[in-house]
C-alpha cells in the first residue's frame, strides 16, 4: 500500500463518505428518511441561533439557495419551525423542534455505533489515536 498524501486524502475522504452513507441508511430505518450530513449541520447551525435561512447558509458556507433547499426539507420533515419574525415582516425565524432535536440526538447515536464498530475491528486505543492525531493536525477541539 502506498503512503502517499493522495492515499491519505483518499482514506479521510472515503472513511468520511462510508460513515455519511451508513448513517444515511441508519436513520432512514430509524424514521429519518432522506436526512443527509448537510440537515445535521443546518440543525446545529439553528440550534446555535442561526434564525434565517441566510445566517443557514453564512454559518454552514453554502449558497442562500443551497440553505434554502436544505431548511425546505427539515421544514417539511417536522425538524425545524418556520415563524414570522415579529421585528421584520419580511424575515422567518427557524427553531428546532422536538423532532429535530430528536432527529440529532439519534444522528449522534448511529455515529457512537458506527464508532464502536471499527473499535471492534481495529481497537478502541487506535481509534483514540486517530481522533487524537487528526484533532491535532486540524487544530480543533471542536470535535
């Protein structure tokens, strides 16, 4: 096997993309049919005060249009609320509702499961190694 920055890039990007699908598949049996990646951080973008489609699209950096389609589909799912914003006629404010929050807390489930099956597989210290190593690499805690 090469040890190629290509082969890493392919590995983080197929680990990402194995672990978005099954997730995928998981939630659709779970009564979340349809949810991708995208609807979990738009959720999260409105949890953290995120009121208007545009601050949706600024937050997650994706187009207003992009935002748009994405809050369109928790809208219709029962994920997020959609009401008048009583300063300005012409805005709508977004909160997560009780299925949304749902809707996050089982996400975060499949991914501890998703977790907890690789640790099967190669170990809990190396999986803890990699987060470890790609948290410092990246610079963030926020992970």
């Amino acid at each position: 096997m090469s040890r190629s920055g290509a082969d890493l890039a392919l590995l983080l990007l197929a680990g990402f993309r194995f672990m978005a699908e099954e997730a995928t598949i998981r939630l659709a049996a779970r009564g979340h049919a349809g949810v991708r990646p995208a609807h979990d951080f738009a959720l999260g973008a409105i949890e953290a005060g995120a009121e208007s489609v545009s601050e949706v699209g600024r937050r997650t950096s994706v187009s207003k249009q992009a935002a748009a389609k994405t809050v369109a589909f928790l809208e219709s799912g029962g994920y997020v609320l959609r009401s008048p914003d009583p300063d300005d006629a012409r805005r709508a404010r977004l909160t997560v509702t009780d299925r949304g929050y749902s809707l996050m807390r089982e996400g975060e489930a499949v991914f501890d499961e998703l977790r907890a099956e690789w640790e099967s597989l190669v170990g809990h210290d190396r999986i803890a190694d990699l987060q470890n190593a790609l948290q410092r690499l990246l610079e963030t805690d926020r992970l």
